[in-house]
C-alpha cells in the first residue's frame, strides 16, 4: 500500500483519517501544521507517495504545503487531494492538479479517493 502524508489541525478528523488509512493498509505520517508539514517534508522525515491536505488552517494555510509540494522534483508527482470546506480554495488551487473534496467527507469517500490515486 500508500505512504500517505495527511495534514490536518482537527484533532477528531485526523484520528479519523490516520486510523482509516492504516485499516486500509497505508502507512500514515501526519501533521497538525502547515510549517511541521513543509519542515518533515524538507528535511525527508516523510516520502510520501500521496498526501491529504486540509486549507483552513492556523499560521500558513494548506495552499503552502500544496506549493511546496508542486515545487520541489521529489514530490512534484503525488496525487494530492485536498479536503476542505472553504470552496474557494477549489478556485485558488485550479493549476495545482489536486483533488479537491468539500467537507464534511465521508470515510468511504476518503478511501475511493485514496484508491483512485494509487491506481
């Protein structure tokens, strides 16, 4: 299965997707902030194959962590899909090549998501 890095500041959300996703068979690397997010990813503590990404967030928004992946050779690739209840962020990201979903999701959504970026 996926290394999968998740990105969410909602401590029940993240549970829920860390622990979906490890059910699932992924490995799960998580982070709470946009800044940890981009610091694990620079300095490889996580490579991940696919990343799940909330925007509304305190300090830098998710948007940053989707331009530091977009930007950097070893990530530029992954599937990101991005999960979100502020729609404009869906018009923000329209040039990122990301899957956007709207919030709230439901946990079968989450995982034929996931599927459809591993295939």
């Amino acid at each position: 299965m996926a290394t999968i890095f998740v990105l969410e500041d909602d401590k029940d959300l993240l549970y829920l997707y860390t622990r979906a996703l490890k059910f699932w068979g992924h490995e799960v690397v998580f982070s709470e902030s946009a800044e940890q997010a981009i610091a694990m990813l620079d300095n490889g503590q996580c490579v991940p194959e696919i990343a799940v990404l909330d925007m509304s967030m305190p300090g830098l928004p998710g948007t940053a962590v989707v331009e530091f992946i977009r930007e950097r050779s070893l990530f530029n690739k992954i599937p990101i899909i991005v999960v979100s209840c502020d729609e404009d962020f869906r018009q923000l990201l329209r040039t990122s090549q990301v899957m956007f979903m709207t919030k709230p999701i439901g946990l079968g959504d989450l995982q034929k998501a996931v599927a459809n970026s591993v295939a």
